[in-house]
C-alpha cells in the first residue's frame, strides 16, 4: 500500500461490513462501514470529476470531527484534489488568510460554522463554491441567497453529492477508473496550516506516502489490534495528531470512530463528551494534555465530593501505585512495592475500577497523548489509577508522529522510543552529533517527512536539508534510549547575555509543585530574571485556602508563593533548574489562556507571541515591582476568592 487510496480500498476488502464511522442522530448512532466508507467517497469523487476540476486543486474542510469530514477528504483525495482541513477554533481573518493562501476552489463547511465562513467571505480574494456538509436551516439557505448566492451555482448540499455522484459514476465509471490510476504516492494528499505560534502560519504539504509511512507504523509500533478498537473521536480531526492515527491508522486496523455529538456548537460538543464516552465505550483515547488535565481534575473533584473513606483510600490509592509504578520503565525495589501494596490493591479493588467506569466507561485501556507536553504528574497519576497515558512527540512537518511511549515500552517523562521507520538524530550547533544526554536540535528523516511549505520556497530549505527535516525542537535521548524534547529553539528564554533556556522545562517545574497553578508560561526576553504569568486552578486553590483558614488576599499570596517556591527544589518539580533561570516572581492573571481569546492554539498550546502582546504592560510592571505581593495581584485574588 503507498497511497491512501489503496489503503482504504484494502481496509474495505478486510474490514467489510464493520463499522468504520458512527455520528449520532435523533434517536440512533448512525453507521457507516469500511465498504460504504469506500462507495460513498467514490460518488462523491465522481461528482468533482464530473465538475471537470483540475488535479491537484484545493478544497478546504472546516467542521467538526463527523463522517462527512472523512468521507469529504477521501473524495477529495480519490479526485486527484488536495484536501485544506482548517480548524473550527480559527478567527474569521485567519479563515481567510488560509483561503487566500492556498487559493481553494471548494470550501466544505459544517451547518454549525456556515456562519462564520460567511463572515469571512469579504475578505477572500476568490469565491470557493461551498459544500454544505449538513443540512442546513432554513434561516442558512435564506442568507446565502440573499448573498446572491443560488443552489447548484454557488453551493450545493452534501446529500445532492452523493446522488449526483452516484449517477455519474454509475453511468462513466471510466471517469473515476482513470483518476484513481493517476494517483501517486508523491502527490500532495493535504496541505495543513501550522498555528503560527511563532508567526505567520505556513502551509504543509503532506503526501499519500507521508500517511501512509506513518499512520502504519505508528499502529505497528503501538501494536494496535486489528478489526477490534473503537474511539470516541474528541480532537478536531484537522489536528495532525488525529488526523493520521485517527481516520488513517482508524482505516489501516479497521478502528470504529464514534464522533462526539456536534449538533448545537461547540459549547454543546464540550457538555456531549462525558455522555459520548459512555455510550461509546472507547477501548482507547486520543488527548492532548489540556484535555487528560480536564479528566484528571473532574475525577479529583468527583471523589472529593465523596468525601470520608472514600476520598482517603483513592489518595492514598494513588500515591501507592506512584510509588510502586516507578517511572513506568525501571521497577522499584521489592522493599518499596511491598511496603505499599496494601493501599495500591484496595484502591484498585475497590475504588478505581468504579470511578473508571463512571468517566471512560467499561473498556478503556489506554491513552495515547499528544500536542504538547504532557506533565509527569498526569503520567503517574493515570498510570496508577489505571488509565495509562502514553507520551508521544510529533511535529505535522512529520505527519505527525516521531516517537511514542507503548504499552510494551514506555518511561514517564520521556516521548518514548523512535518509530521503527524514523531515523531520529540530536545535533549540536556546530552539526556533528550530540552525546547521550546532551541536548542538541532534533533532525527527522523518514518517508513521512513532508513535501515542503505550500508557496513558501524559503521556510522550505529553512527546514528540509537533504531531505530530513530540521524541527527546530531540542532534545535529547537517554541512555535507554528513550527521547526527551525539552523545547522549541526559537520559542527560548534569552537574558541579557544572549543565553538561551527552554521554558517547558520551568513551566512543567511550577505545574509539578501541586495542583494549585493551572497554566503557566515562563517569559525572559533579554531581561535580567525570568518571570512566570500563570493563572489558578480555581477549585485546588479554595479547598486549600479553607484547609488553611485562610481568608484574605495577603495570606493567599504568602500560601501561594510558598508553594510556588517549591519548583526550586527537584525532589518536588522533578527536575533541577539552573539558579540563574529559576523565577522568584509570578503574576496571577485572572483570565485564562484559552482558543477564545487567541492566547492558546487548536492544539492547545499556548501562542506565546500573543500573551507577551497581550499582557506586555503587566510584564514591564513585573520587573518594576519584582514583587508576587503587588497590587495586581492582591485584586486578582481578591476578586477571585474573597468577594
């Protein structure tokens, strides 16, 4: 198999019958198998084909994670186009940036983001036909005409595909024979925006072979088990991440996805998820860490509120299997395992299975973590309640997966071993070869190493060199062999001295210290000391100032920085961080980061050129106070939790 195509076409052979898709409906799931996966993207082809739409031509995809945003892309593949998946979290200006950039003729929207496609319709410097992927309200047909817009001219319903499709490729099956037979492993399958968290966003394109490279090895590697998985879809499939080990390894070991009921918007998708899971019954998860964070605390609160025996068992439960686990890879001593079996087994017995059950449903196995880095707090904690969560790194430029932490393998901590068809190296500076241990860039080469930038001839020889990919991320391999990433280059403290530190490596300090601070980001632009902006976990922080008795703002903050002083010593943060980079000051700030407001990415990264922007007056009054007990603070706290 070196294209998409051919895989799914094997997986239709294989899998048959099997559920592939399932989005729910009024009073059902809705099923779509590996076979109709096949014919129904085939119509769909059928009907570009028929349009006369020259290969290689660009259709953007912005909806929600649904079978049409599957069987959409595989039509647009199977016509020779080149899918653009764009994320639902963008802003109508970076709708149209994408647009214009990659210049789409088609343009295929959800019903629930139809209104924000509209919104940025003035600013594109091409009309793109659109396709509705749902059916639309009367209110969404009533707008679009009165744009001047008319059904089968300017947009066409999802469903009028299908039929349209079927027909002419019923009558001229020579049309999509042909196309078929012209696809070539090298072609472009999708070009994939970046987030910009450094700047402008560039188009990558990634090929068939680059899919189909990575999305076998990294099932191969994971040992997924052929015709038996099924997921409840939770990332936005335009993410890397799920877009390859979802919907393509989902088509290579035949996976069932179950798509989180999107009927309502976004806010509704938020509250289907707890419901979703447990009527699908996942066997595995896909996360990035701001989600497992979600889990993580909703199963603290959850027996918190049980209070009594309950709570005491699962903490000491938890902080049993911490011990006993170790760091995943190297087993305690039989002195340790022994002296905390006995909490470990009854809260497995007793507590654990039940509160499993009650949030992930009856067949979680595992889940596989990816976007950014994952807090070893979050490793252990799941490890030990028994829901492990297996690190990985990836970068889209390498469609996406590098390495990944498996059942088989894995050591908290670390991004897990190289895939068996990556050749993964650290370089120095000067280009020769880092030792173990020693951090230097992360170069890539392997077949899902991408084509290049779309139209940006520059960042392309910027990142590609002789065929392998300079990431620009940092790293460095252990003596196990296990891969540590500890930051991007160009995302790097710099103070007055022109020395560079990785943030990750304070920010994953502070996170380390407890479960008081919520996000963190750690800034030193040529400044003197390094500072932290970082906003509370709201409900840690009131149960510990009533633990306390603590009822005002000036005790909170002596409570807070206590704690937050603690990232200085390694036993608690994890990892020891150099005096000259450790911060003494932090300001609480009482927004959160979130996609709303810009301040973090689809992939729920923090986009720290704009929270420097966003904030940079209450930065340069950090270094004027070089205070935690300023005013600012003092309000934040108090409106907080003092009111």
């Amino acid at each position: 198999m070196n294209t998409i195509i051919e895989m799914l076409e094997w997986s239709a052979r294989r899998y048959g019958d099997r559920s592939y898709l399932k989005i729910k409906g009024e009073n059902r799931w809705n099923e779509t198998s590996f076979r109709q996966a096949d014919d129904l993207s085939s119509a769909a082809a059928g009907w570009f084909l028929r349009r006369g739409t020259p290969r290689g031509e660009r259709c953007i995809i912005l909806s929600e994670g649904s079978s049409q945003w599957v069987l959409g892309e595989l039509a647009v593949l199977k016509a020779g186009l080149v899918s653009v998946p764009l994320s639902i979290q963008l802003l109508s200006e970076e709708i149209a940036y994408r647009q214009n950039h990659s210049r789409a003729a088609y343009f295929m929207v959800s019903a629930n983001l139809l209104p924000k496609l509209l919104q940025s319709l003035e600013s594109f410097s091409a009309s793109p036909f659109i396709i509705l992927l749902d059916e639309p309200g009367q209110d969404q047909i009533e707008k679009l005409n009165s744009l001047g817009m008319t059904e089968g001219e300017h947009y066409i319903r999802w469903k009028e595909i299908l039929t349209q499709g079927r027909e002419i490729v019923s009558g001229k099956p020579e049309l999509l024979k042909n196309s078929l037979a012209e696809i070539s492993p090298d072609d472009t399958a999708t070009i994939s925006y970046t987030s910009g968290t450094t700047g402008t966003p560039k188009g990558i394109m990634l090929t068939h072979r680059n899919y189909v490279a990575n999305s076998t090895a990294a099932a191969d590697d994971f040992q997924l088990p052929e015709g038996s998985a099924e997921t409840l879809v939770i990332l936005p499939l335009d993410h890397s991440f799920a877009h390859t080990v979802v919907i393509y390894a989902g088509i290579y070991k035949g996976i069932t996805l179950w798509f989180v009921d999107a009927r309502g918007g976004s806010s509704r998708m938020v509250r289907n998820i707890p419901v979703n899971l447990l009527e699908a019954q996942p066997s595995f998860l896909l996360t990035v860490p701001a989600l497992s964070g979600n889990f993580m605390k909703k199963i603290q609160q959850g027996v918190r509120e049980k209070g009594g025996l309950v709570s005491r068992l699962f903490d000491a439960g938890i902080e049993a299997g911490i011990a006993m686990i170790g760091d995943g890879y190297r087993r305690p001593s039989l002195g340790v395992r022994l002296r905390h079996a006995l909490p470990f087994f009854l809260a497995r017995t007793l507590i654990f299975p039940a509160v499993v059950k009650q949030v992930f449903g009856s067949r979680i196995g595992f889940c596989v973590g990816g976007g950014a880095i994952l807090e070893v707090k979050q490793q252990e904690f799941f490890a030990a309640l028994g829901v492990p969560v297996f690190q990985g790194y990836g970068l889209t430029e390498a469609t996406p997966v590098i390495c990944t932490n498996t059942p088989a393998r894995h050591k908290f901590g670390s991004s897990g071993s190289v895939l068996h068809n990556v050749d993964c190296k650290i370089i120095r500076e000067d280009g020769s070869a880092a030792e173990t241990g020693e951090t230097g860039e992360l170069v890539i080469t392997a077949p899902s190493v991408m084509k290049g930038y779309y139209r940006n001839e520059e960042a392309s020889r910027e990142a590609l060199h002789n065929g392998s990919l300079h990431t620009g991320d940092r790293g460095y391999f252990d003596e196990d062999g296990f891969l540590y990433v500890v930051g991007r280059q160009k995302a790097l403290l710099i103070n007055p001295s022109g020395e560079k530190y990785p943030p990750e490596e304070i920010e994953e300090a502070v996170i380390n210290t407890g479960d008081l601070f919520d996000q963190v980001m750690a800034y030193c632009d040529h400044q003197p000391a390094t500072t932290v902006l970082l906003t509370l976990n709201r409900e840690a922080c009131a149960h510990a100032f009533q633990q306390e008795g603590i009822e005002n703002a000036d005790d909170a903050l002596e409570y807070l920085n206590k704690e937050f002083s603690s990232c200085r010593d390694p036993e608690v943060a994890g990892k020891k961080i150099p005096l000259m980079w450790t911060p003494k000051v932090f300001e609480i700030l009482e927004e959160p980061f979130s996609t709303e407001n810009g301040l973090l990415n689809s992939t729920m990264k923090i986009v720290r050129h704009k929270v420097a922007t966003a904030y940079e007056e209450r930065i340069r009054q950090i270094y004027e106070d070089n205070s935690v007990f300023n005013s600012r603070n003092r309000e934040t706290i108090t409106n907080l939790f003092f009111k």
